[in-house]
C-alpha cells in the first residue's frame, strides 16, 4: 500500500516540469536584467527537456529517439546561452550596465 504512494510517476514530472516553466517564465516577465532573463528562458528550456523526457519515458517506449532530442535540445541551448553572453559582453562595454530600462532609455 505505501509502495504505491511514494511511487514517482509521469505525474510529478510533468507537475516538477510546469512548475519551473511557471518559474522561468516569470522571471522573464518580471526581471530587468539580461541576464538574469537569459537565465529564465533557460529554466524554461530545461523544463521542456523534462517533460519530453518524462513523455519519452512513461508512453512505452514509442519515442524512440527522446534522448536523442534531448541531447539536441540541451546542445541547442548551451549555444543559443554562449550567443546571448557574447552579445551581453559587447553591450556591456559599451553601456557599462546590463538593465533595458537604462538602455531603452539611452538611445531615446
């Protein structure tokens, strides 16, 4: 009987995975800062990873190739992260903050 109730199922990883959705998604709603929005949106992407992994997992096998994807996924992220530090480096340097409000109002 308790076996069953400490049992982790596909359940609670789609609840763990809108969970940090709803937390990335807020951050990059409320957040001023680059950085921290980029951060966000990668919370997001992780979510997503999470859930096709858990849909991969518990649906009998019939996503074949879900750690492929999610592989792919993860890769695609990373390089889409190193981009946007990049850009923030040269941003940086030139406005010597990161915040969009003090830049929006800059270049009025």
């Amino acid at each position: 009987m308790t076996e069953s109730v400490f049992e982790v199922g596909l359940l609670h990883y789609l609840l763990l995975a809108l969970i940090l959705f709803i937390i990335g998604m807020t951050g990059a709603v409320v957040s001023r800062n680059m950085v921290r929005i980029v951060m966000s949106l990668l919370i997001v992407s992780i979510s997503i990873v999470i859930n096709f992994l858990s849909f991969g997992c518990f649906c009998n096998d019939s996503l074949k190739y879900t750690n492929i994807m999610c592989i792919l996924i993860t890769v695609m992220t990373v390089l889409q992260v190193t981009g946007a530090f990049a850009l923030f480096l040269k941003v940086y340097h030139a406005n010597e903050y990161l915040d969009v409000e003090k830049i929006k109002d800059k270049e009025n």
